[in-house]
C-alpha cells in the first residue's frame, strides 16, 4: 500500500505525506534532508516496506506541500512540530526516527519535543546542526547562503528561470559529482529526481531553509537519548564530514557507527546493499513495545 494524505499545521499550512507498508506494522518516521523529496528512500522503501510502515512527510514548501503564508515559520522546530501532528494524526504510539541530513536535525528537535514515544533513531549522513559550519572542512557556506537567500528573496522572480533551467542541465549532475555524490558509486538516475525537485522549488523557501538549517543545533539533545541509536556516514562525505559523525555518535550513549567505504552524502544510494543490511539488523533489534 502506498497512500497519500494531508495534514493542516497550526498556521493552517496543507502538508502532503505518504505512508507505506502494511498497516500494523511497526512504523518508521522518514526525515528527508532540506530539498528533497524522498529520493533518497528508494532502496530502503524497496527493501523493508513490506516489514515497516513508513510515514514520509513532506515539508513545507517541498514536494506537493505548501508554502506557509508567513515565510518566517520555515525552520527546523517548526518543521518538528509540523511531523509531531502528523504523527499524532495517524495514532503512532511508538516510533523509530530515520533522518538524513538536515532530516538528524528534525529527528532530534522532534525528540525534545513530541510524547510520542521513539524507540530508535538512524541518522543518515546527518549531524546535529550547523552544517554551514562544517562543508569540506570550510566556512564557505556560512557566507555563501546568507547571500543566496537574499538574492532570491529580492529578485526571486527575476533569477527562477535561471535557477530551474541550470538545475535541469547536464552540468547539474557534473556538478553534484565534484560536491556531493561519488561518481564511482552513485547512478545519475537515482540522483536526477532531487536536481528535477529543486529545480520545481522555490528557490527563496530552498535557501531560506538551508540558512535556517545553517543556524540550527540539537546538540543539547543527545546526551538525554535512552534509546538505540545507529549512526551511518560516508567516509568522503564533504556536506556531513564522517568526523562530525563520529562526534555526535560518541556523545550518545551506547550508540552504533558505521563508516561506509568511499561513500558520500548520498551513500545509501551509492551502496544500497550495504547500508541496508546494517539497517536491517538494526530494526530487527529494536524493542517496539
């Protein structure tokens, strides 16, 4: 079963999420990273849907979703409220948390902030926050995006057919291979829907939220985990660098890392077989009551 539904926010925003599996199956939260679309789920829908329900909400202003009326409510708590509802809508009473790169940051502000009770978390090629501080080892986002973000937000009109027509060019994908994916591993296929859905976004709400990101920590939140937490990273990952995996990993207790071999920011895409298995026995090892 794969269905959509909707869910309106606080501020009366219509959120679109999809859930799959069966329906008393354990459920699995599914955090996407800050302008995707769910791209990166497809090996482990694939895989594990028959086992797990998995509930995959789109934020705000991504995907089929809307944009809030009041553009100051796109940041990571928001978001994290926003999945506390809809979790609440469909009568979770126990959860595992599955986040990827900006989507650890919504799991682990989701943590501080929902009753629902979560019995394990896996961070994909995620950390804890500012990852503008952090990109190949480097401060250039942080001076980078503050200014993307005003750009469009003064002459957004002007700078989206550029926006979309680059995001839809073979140098999108040439360029994603010298950033963020490893071109040795990772298929153009699996890659090219998340180009063609930022190119559809908009790109104020898209950098609006990557500075927010940018801001953002949940640092405060780790050492008060009790539950099972699995922490997989790329080793040549330059958006989420594997050391700053390895700190959050160690600042949790009782935690699990894995090092994935040549893998970037996208590593489960990249070797799918691999990061699955690793996830599979860690669900089989969740305590779901």
């Amino acid at each position: 079963m794969n269905e959509s539904r909707h869910y309106e926010t606080s501020d009366q925003t219509r959120l679109c999420y999809e859930v799959s599996g069966p329906d008393n199956a354990p459920p699995i939260l599914l955090c996407d990273g800050v302008g995707c679309n769910g791209y990166l789920w497809k090996y482990i829908l694939r895989d594990f849907s028959d086992q797990y329900r998995f509930i995959h909400p789109y934020y705000r202003g991504h995907g089929p979703s809307e944009i809030p009326a009041d553009r100051s409510h796109l940041s990571v708590p928001t978001l994290a409220e926003d999945l506390v509802g809809i979790l609440e809508a469909e009568g979770v009473d126990g959860v595992v948390l599955m986040g990827h790169s900006m989507g650890v940051q919504v799991c682990l502000e989701l943590i501080g902030g929902t009753t629902t009770p979560v019995h394990g978390l896996i961070a994909l090629c995620g950390s804890y926050g500012h990852p503008l501080e952090t990109f190949r080892d480097t401060r250039v986002l942080h001076y980078v995006v503050p200014v993307m973000h005003q750009l469009f937000q003064h002459y957004g009109n002007a700078f989206r057919p550029f926006w979309r027509g680059a995001l839809r060019t073979p140098l999108a994908w040439y360029m994603a291979t010298l950033t963020e994916v490893n071109p040795a591993l990772a298929r153009k296929d699996d890659f090219v829907p998340y180009l063609e859905h930022m190119s559809d976004m908009d790109p104020e709400v898209f950098w609006g939220m990557v500075k927010c990101a940018g801001g953002h920590s949940g640092e405060s939140y780790l050492k008060e985990i009790d539950f099972p937490v699995l922490v997989i990273a790329g080793d040549q990952d330059g958006f989420t660098p594997c050391w700053l995996s390895s700190k959050m990993a160690a600042e949790i207790s009782g935690s699990e890392l894995i090092l994935v071999d040549g893998g970037s920011h996208i590593a489960p895409l990249e070797q799918p077989a691999l990061v699955n298995n690793h996830i599979g026995q860690f669900l089989a090892s969740v305590t779901w009551q």
